[in-house]
C-alpha cells in the first residue's frame, strides 16, 4: 500500500498503480494457471495501463 501522504499529492483523476502489490497479484494467477491449466485473460478496457502490459507478461 502506498503511504497516505503520497496519494494526497496527486492531481485527480488518476490511476495510482502499487507495483509491488499487482506483482503479488499476478504471481497468484500464475498459481492458479499453472495448477489448473486455466488461461488468464487480461480485460483491456478494465486495464489499459499499456506499460505494465510486460509485467504481466512474466
């Protein structure tokens, strides 16, 4: 989670996107993927943060 001060300094609208907690969320889904054969899709409109598209990727 991003520290409290960090968040009141940016201009809204915005998306704050916490690096290291989406990291652990996908190693979840790899997990999941890996021990069920299920495919994880990525919902672009959901998610349009196309640099982060690599990361996801891994």
């Amino acid at each position: 989670m991003l520290p409290k001060n960090v968040i009141d300094t940016v201009k809204t609208p915005c998306y704050i996107i916490d690096v290291p907690k989406l990291t652990e969320n996908l190693k979840v889904l790899k997990k999941v993927s890996d021990e069920s054969g299920a495919k994880i899709l990525l919902a672009q409109k959901a998610f349009s943060c196309y640099h982060l598209y690599p990361l996801s990727a891994e």
